[in-house]
C-alpha cells in the first residue's frame, strides 16, 4: 500500500463518523479548557447586563424555574426559547448538566436527571471542576467505542430523539453545544476584558 501524506503507513488511517466526531469533541474542548483556565471568579458571575441568568444562592434567585440541589441553583428563562442573556457561570453549568445527563442515559445507570441529581455551584473552582468531570467522562467513554456504535440506534436514551438516532448524531449534537456555548464563553469574557 503507498504511503499516506503523512508519512504514515496508508492503513494506519480508517476514516469513520467516529474518527469525525470524536476529533471534533476533542479539539473544541481543547480551545474551551484553555480559556477556562484563564478565568477569573469576577468574569464566571459577570453580568453583561443587569439580571442576566446565572447561577446564584438558593433564595436568591430571580427566574421563576431554577434547576440543581445544593446551596446554589441554576436559574432558567420562563420560556425554553427566551433570549435572555446569560453569565459564563450559566453557560458552565448548562454545559455541565447536558454533559452529565447524556453521560448518565448513554453510559451511567439510566436513573438521574441533572434537576434532582447535579450540585451547581458559583464559586470558580467547584464549578470548572464539574464541567471537566462530566465532559471528561463524556470523552472518555465516546472515544473507548468501536466505529460500529455510532451508527447504533438508541445507545442514548436521554431523550427521544436519542433514542432514534443513530448515536454518531448525538455526539455530533454534544460537540454543537460545546462549541456554540463555548463560543459565548470566550465573547463575554472577552468583553469582561475589554472593559476593565
């Protein structure tokens, strides 16, 4: 067999949907930790406008649907698509629940869901911690399956639709989320920046 471009034997190379998505997960989380490194407590509870979604003391909170158990909630809008704007500390816990939730319906024991199960927190370290918990978890347990899982029908069972897709559309679907919230991540905290 001749040689692949990179100098590497051809049959070294197999490309797959799972070669896609899973390089895709990797390099996008890659770019988000590294800015989430950088944080600073001050930027994870920035507001960008006055009473942004956030994640604040149980008590204290100013939406009328909030999610987590523990000392702090995670507030949500009234409405699933109201565009109200939100803090890194909301974007980081809702990366951490849809992480834990398809993590604990694909590969956990079907059982909890992250509004009656998951520990939010505002405090900087206790919240990175759980993000990376959960897509660590995520990560390694996607990359340990064989190509022919990800055409597998049904493997998740977080939701409907993940349970009629093949399961290569929901990693597919996990790693828009990573990238799409990721992406306001950097935006708000470069405007943190800007403007200090």
């Amino acid at each position: 067999m001749t040689d692949h471009p990179s100098g590497l034997p051809a049959e070294t190379f197999h490309p797959s949907l799972r070669a896609v998505v899973v390089a895709q997960l990797e390099f996008s989380w890659a770019e988000l930790d590294s800015r989430l490194a950088t944080l600073t407590p001050d930027e994870l509870l920035w507001e960008p406008v006055p009473g942004a979604l956030s994640v604040v003391r149980r008590g204290t909170e100013r939406s009328p649907r909030t999610t987590g158990v523990g000392p702090w909630v995670h507030e949500w809008p009234a409405g699933y698509d109201d565009p109200q704007p939100r803090t890194v500390a909301w974007l980081v816990a809702h990366l951490t629940e849809v992480f834990f939730e398809r993590w604990e319906w694909t590969f956990g024991g079907h059982e909890r869901r992250p509004a009656t199960s998951l520990e939010f927190s505002g405090d900087l370290d206790a919240a990175l911690a759980g993000l990376r918990e959960w897509v660590g978890r995520w990560r390694a347990d996607v990359a340990a399956l064989p190509d022919d899982a990800f055409l597998t029908v049904g493997r998740s069972q977080a939701t409907p639709i993940d349970q009629a897709a093949p399961f290569g559309h929901l990693v597919a679907h996990l790693n828009r989320e990573l990238i799409h919230h990721g992406s306001e991540i950097c935006v708000l905290t470069d405007l943190y920046r800007a403007t200090r």
